[in-house]
C-alpha cells in the first residue's frame, strides 16, 4: 500500500518537481472534483508567493465561456490550467481534458523556468489529462487551435 498522505516519503516521490516545487494537496482534491463531478469548467493553477507550491489560482463556473477562461491568464506571468473542452466531431460529440502551460513571452525568466521544470509534477498530480497545450500568446491557446489539436490527437 501507499504511505499516507502526510508521511515524507509520499511528499518526496509524488509531489516534489526537480526544481523543489511541490502541489498543494487541494489543488488535487479540487481537481478530482472538477474529472469526476464536472464541478467547474476549468481551473487556473500558480505557483504561491515564496515559488514552493502550486496552489489553486481560479476556476470557471461549469457554463463559463471559453472566453473568460483565457481572459485570466495573466499578460506577464506564466500559469498551469485544466479546461474540460467540448467539440463535435462526424461520429458525435466529444470532450477532453486539456492541460494548458501558460508561458508568455513577457514572463520572468525565473517563472519560466519554474513552471516548466515544475509541469510534469503537476501533470502526474493530476490524473487523466488527455490533451496538453503550451502557448505564449493567446494564439497558440485560442479555442480553435486547442479543438484543432484534440481532434488531432484522437484520430
């Protein structure tokens, strides 16, 4: 069996990036929420204020606008965020849970880099990921590029 949630080895192996950075134990417990309940639209992700764990930034109510979604990602900083994205394809409707890296150009390099050495940490945190978008501008995580890379990736 696994060691309990609070014993060192847990947080040592699960939760700790190469750079430190560890996920904050409601961000997973909200995150299984948001998969299993369909409890928000999406979740916006941030490192804290001392860079040593990703907390819960903002969620979207679950009929909230794509819109509002990249509305928040802020212009200078970089974020993680999940958004349950719905498309219709030939054979029917789908959805898909997809994971946004959000690395402006405009960032810091310090953000920069703490946020990508510390994404695969959060993406084993978060089970059942299906699509992962990166984006430095709003272009690259426009509604349309990010249902051209689901159907993408589905065929």
């Amino acid at each position: 069996g696994q060691p309990p949630q609070g014993s060192p080895l847990f947080r040592k192996e699960e939760k700790m990036s190469n750079t430190g950075v560890t996920v904050a134990n409601d961000v997973i417990s909200e995150f299984n929420d948001f998969k299993l309940k369909a409890k928000f639209r999406y979740m916006i992700f941030k490192l804290n204020d001392s860079l040593e764990e990703v907390v819960l930034d903002t969620t979207g109510e679950p009929d909230s606008a794509y819109e509002e979604f990249t509305g928040k990602l802020p212009e200078n900083d970089c974020r993680y965020a999940v958004y349950n994205i719905e498309y219709s394809t030939p054979d029917g409707d789908r959805s898909k849970m997809v994971f946004f890296l959000w690395a402006p150009d405009t960032s810091k390099i310090k953000s920069k880099m703490l946020y990508a050495g510390t994404k695969d940490t959060i993406k084993k945190s978060l089970q059942g990921l299906q699509v992962e978008v990166q984006g430095c501008d709003l272009s690259e995580v426009s509604q349309e590029e990010v249902i051209a890379k689901c159907k993408s990736l589905s065929k």
